[in-house]
C-alpha cells in the first residue's frame, strides 16, 4: 500500500509534471523521466528542479536535453513553492515508478482526425464567442493567429499559428493546455482549467492554422497606423468645431481696445 507521501508525491506530478513528461512512455514536451538517476546525480536533479533556468542557461547537458527532446523551443520553468525536499521526494516516486510497467504511450497524432465541427469550435473558444466552462479567459485576449488577420487578436503573447510545430504537434500541445508550463498562463489558468473537449477544441483549430497560415498585417502596425489616422481625424473635427468659438467674446474685446 503506497503511503500518504507517495500519494502526495504522484498528486504534485501529476499536477505539475504530467503535462511535459512521461514516466516510461516516450517524450512529450520534455523527455521521459524513467530512469532519469541513472543518466544524471540526485544532487544535479534537484539543483534543476528547483532552479530549471540556472541549468539551461548555463550547464551544456541541461541544453541538450532541451534541444533533444520534441517541445525543445520549451523551456521547463520554475514550479511555485518548489524546494529541495519536494524535489526530493519526486525523484522517489520516479524511481519507484520507474521498474512499474509503463504506462500506455501518447496517442498517434494522425489516428482521429479532427472534424469540421471541432475547428469551428476551437475558433470559438479562442476567439471568445464561446465561453469556457471553467471561465478561463479567451486566447485572443492575448494570441492571435494569421487567419485572424491584424485586428483578430491580441499583441501580448506570441503569434499561435505556428504553435503546433513548435511544441512538437498534437500531443506537446494538448500538454501545453492542459497545464500551461507558463509563467504567465500558470496563475491565469489554476483555477480556470480547461476540459479535455475544449483542449481538442482548440488543438483542432490551431493545427488547422498551422496547416493553412495566411499572410496577415502585424497587429502592431495596424494599430499604430489607424491610431495616426484617427488622431489626426479628431484633430481636424476639433479644430472645425472649436472654429470661430471665442469670436463673440474677442472681437467686442479688440474693438473696445481700439476705442
């Protein structure tokens, strides 16, 4: 019988760790963690996982590894409240579940292709016209896409048209939404989680993107440029309104000056 740290321990990876790595069924978006004390020191592990950006910055296996594995422009990043006894205490469980069978591998990426109905959805959702269960914001509060054109999205994230190539296809970006490895997405979406149906949702839409990306204006440059030419339209309505405004007041004043 697994005992209350054991359980605790698989509970925080499959919180935190789920979504990148695997224990004994191949790579997502980091690599497959089976073994992993026999290819590197307990010490080293626990400095990377307390400090991820310490190592990839610096140590050349750390960066290997991220350019190795399928998500490898992803880079780990640090978990809240992380500390060397939880780090600890995860390379346990990975041990332990190291010599267990491994589970089932991640699905084929070709086997369901997605419909016409789940793309229409996930254009939804991103775009907002559809609202998430739990709540979570739309993605173009923040992402845009090239079908989306300049004024389809917004300009605080990066451009999610090629994401899916990016985060190694299907399977790295189902991960990814479902457990944002983001600093910025993490706080956003704890508490908004999306459902499995709005995560295919959304995977079908965006690899739909990336299969058929369009030409699309920077979202910058458009706002920029309509941005002169309305400024410059309120100009000219302000000065012809406000034209001959004060004239009631300062022609009497320059003729009783005169007089």
């Amino acid at each position: 019988m697994a005992s209350a740290q054991d359980q605790d321990a698989e509970q925080y990876f499959n919180t935190n760790c789920k979504a990148c790595h695997t224990i004994g069924a191949g790579p997502i978006l980091g690599p497959d963690l089976k073994g992993v004390l026999d290819r590197q020191s307990r010490e080293w592990l626990v400095e990377f996982i307390v400090d991820p950006d310490s190592k990839l910055d610096s140590d050349p296996y750390a960066q290997e590894l991220l350019a190795a594995t399928p998500g490898g422009a992803v880079r780990m990043i640090p978990i809240a409240g992380m500390t060397p006894l939880i780090a600890n205490s995860l390379l346990d469980y990975i041990v332990a579940q190291s010599g267990a069978a491994a589970g089932p591998p991640p699905p084929v990426e070709e086997a369901v292709p997605f419909t016409a109905e789940q793309r229409e959805l996930g254009l939804k959702y991103f775009t907002g016209a559809e609202s998430f269960r739990a709540g979570a914001p739309s993605c173009s509060s923040c992402h845009t896409t090239a079908g989306l054109g300049g004024w389809g999205g917004g300009a605080l994230g990066p451009d999610l048209t090629q994401v899916m190539s990016r985060l190694g296809g299907r399977v790295g970006l189902t991960g990814w939404l479902a457990n944002p490895a983001s600093l910025t997405m993490q706080p956003v979406f704890k508490d908004h989680k999306l459902t499995p149906g709005e995560i295919d949702a959304l995977v079908a839409y965006l690899e739909n993107e990336s299969e058929n990306p369009e030409d699309a204006p920077s979202v910058t440059a458009s706002f920029l440029g309509v941005g002169v030419i309305v400024a410059i339209a309120i100009l000219a309505l302000f000065g012809f309104l406000w034209k001959g405004r004060y004239t009631a007041t300062r022609i009497p004043m320059v003729e009783k000056s005169k007089r």
